[in-house]
C-alpha cells in the first residue's frame, strides 16, 4: 500500500516529476487505481459570484483592479441568482459548485451574511459546496462550516520562493495560515496552484513540498495551467506543453494518494487525448461550464462526450465525504466578530507587476 508521506524533500519529488514517462505513468496510474475508481471524475462548476475589483497585484490574475483587461465586473450576486445557476450545474452532472469570489479576505458584515444564505441554499440542493473568498479567520471559517459548507479553496500558487514573484500583496504564509483556520473545523481543503508562470521546475516541485507537507495533505489539489490574459503582467507567457501537465499531474498523484487531483485552467488548449492522460496519471476531477472565473473553459456537453468517448461517470456527491449539517443564522453559534486581523503587505516590489499597472493607468 503506497505511504502518504508529509516530509517528502524538493529533491524527491523532482527524481519523480523527471522519470522515464512511461515509467511516470505507470506508478502513477497504479497509485490512483489504489486509492480511487480510475472510472470516475468529480465535477465542479465554478461560480463567480462577485467579479472584479480585486486590490491585489497578482501577477496572473485578469481580475486585479490595477490591470487593464476588459472583464466585465458585477457586484454580489444574489441568492436566487446562485440557487438557478447551481441547479442547472446539477442538472449537467456537477456534484460541486465552487463560489469565488474576488476579495482579498473576508469581511464581516452583509455581503458575507449574502454567502452564508448562498452555502446553506446549495448544501439542501444536496450538493458539494466550495468557496474561494481569500484569507478567512478562524471565527469566519466556523461560520461557513456551520452553513454546511463542503469545502474551502485557498491557492498556494507556487512555491514559498517563487511567490515574492508573483504577488507583493500577501505573504505566503498569509496563505498558510487561511488553510490553518480552515483545519480548525470540519471543512476540507482545496489548494493547488498554477504551472507555466516563469517558475523553475524546482518551484513546481517546492508548492508540492508545501502541499504534502500539510496535515491532513489537502483533499483536493487543483493543477492549473496559466491563462495569460492581455492586460496582466503575466500576457507574454509560453504556453506550457501538454506533458508539462501530465508530469504535474502524476507527480502530484504519487505525492499525494488520496487527494483529488483536478485538472483545472488551461483545459481548453488540451486535446481530449492530452486529457485522457492526464485521468490516466491520476487526475479525478475537472471545472465543468464555458468559464471559469473569467477565463474560457471547455462547454460541459462537450466534456459529458469526452467522458462517454472515455468511459468516465461524473462522481457523486459526499462520496469522499458525509453530507455537512446546515444550521440556520437564526440558530448560528458564531456570530460576527467584526475582526480587523492584519493580513500582512509586504513591501517589495514586482517589476512587471508595476509596468502592467502603469500600462494600464496610460490607457485609460
């Protein structure tokens, strides 16, 4: 039985990142057949409940307030606006719906209450509920547990080293501590990050350092492959080769047995036999829809025809995991605390960050 492991090194996770593929594959698919049905793929649709606006500088990110990418932005979106879109997500064979939202962290308050009402309104839909709202206080993550939320979102990005990289607006360990708050209740953990931002092969296999060293390891890992929207310091990136992702994704399957792999962005530039491989090495879920958040995504009826072609059933939901209570606000045990926590900024500076945002300032 393959062990899980927390204190795997950078360098034994890049001697399995770089093996023969054949060899890659094979370790990988016998790791997933052990711990998984190697027939099955869970199926997310990932909402965007309030785009836009963001005040922090990921270099990635098309939603970031100082770049200029043409998204349409939209205030919170409202609890019958959620409850539609997640019943036509069920009905197209998502077991999940994940909300995001474009916030550096969670504040107390209306809005938040808004989310609460959304978490509680989808678990009765009898479906997995997921949320990506930033950085999250402990008080804040016993009050979506309470709702009945399923699962909590929270990117690691890259590596700890690259990271000063990418984002001058958070700190690394920022992220950490959210995921910590998040292990304080009975919610699970999803956290991935992205390939193709300019990172080493060594970064790559220092965030699966940082996941695998958490624990629990997180249940869901999701592998992105980077979108380099115009606008955004990162629009000049090379796209990443289909085996880039399918060495990530099998890395990430040997490392970490029991979490859900997802193929993530970047979906739509892969062929369904690059797909194909990347199930085969391991990857079990997928985001479902024409979006996700703002970038474009493989339309759900042509991936129920891939799963058709490959044999692949949708999972159903709570297979991993029971069914959270939802408790009503009016029976809620947690109430708002008004908390200021001081996330930190720190005060270096991105070089390509400051030219897209420059850009963007002359263009308007």
């Amino acid at each position: 039985m393959s062990e899980i492991k927390h204190n795997r090194t950078r360098e034994e996770i890049l001697s399995i990142y770089n093996k023969p593929m054949m060899e890659l594959l094979y370790e990988a698919a016998t790791v997933h057949r052990e711990f998984h049905n190697p027939n099955e793929v869970q199926v997310s649709t990932l909402l965007s409940i309030k785009t836009g606006g963001c005040p922090e500088d990921c270099g990635y990110c098309p939603q970031a307030a100082r770049y200029h990418t043409n998204i349409e932005g939209n205030d919170l979106m409202s609890v019958q606006q959620v409850k539609a879109q997640a019943l036509r997500a069920k009905a197209s064979g998502s077991s999940r719906v994940c909300m995001g939202a474009a916030w550096r962290n969670v504040k107390d308050g209306k809005e938040f209450d808004q989310v609460l009402e959304m978490v509680r309104t989808i678990n009765k839909l009898e479906m997995e509920v997921c949320c990506t709202l930033g950085m999250i206080t402990e008080n804040q993550a016993k009050r979506l547990a309470e709702a009945g939320l399923y699962a909590y979102n929270h990117n690691l990005d890259t590596s700890e080293d690259y990271y000063k990289d990418v984002i001058s607006t958070r700190a690394y360990q920022d992220r950490l501590d959210t995921i910590g708050n998040v292990r304080k209740t009975n919610v699970t953990v999803c956290s991935g990050g992205i390939i193709g931002m300019g990172e080493k092969l060594e970064d790559r296999a220092g965030m699966l350092v940082a996941l695998a060293s958490l624990n629990p390891q997180p249940e869901s890992v999701p592998i992105n492959a980077l979108v380099a929207v115009p606008g955004t310091p990162m629009e000049d990136a090379a796209p990443i080769s289909i085996w880039e992702m399918i060495r990530m994704v099998a890395t990430t399957r040997i490392v970490m047995p029991q979490t859900q792999v997802r193929l993530s962005a970047g979906r739509t530039e892969m062929s369904r036999e690059g797909q194909a491989m990347c199930f085969f090495a391991g990857a079990n879920s997928i985001f479902a829809g024409d979006k996700l958040l703002t970038t474009p995504n493989p339309d759900v009826h042509e991936d129920m025809e891939m799963f058709k072609l490959l044999g692949l059933e949708p999972q159903k939901a709570f297979v991993k995991k029971a069914q959270p209570e939802t408790v009503e606000a009016e029976a809620s045990q947690f109430q708002p605390l008004g908390e200021k926590p001081k996330w930190s900024r720190p005060q270096h500076t991105i070089e390509r960050n400051e030219e897209a945002k420059q850009k963007a300032k002359a263009s308007n």
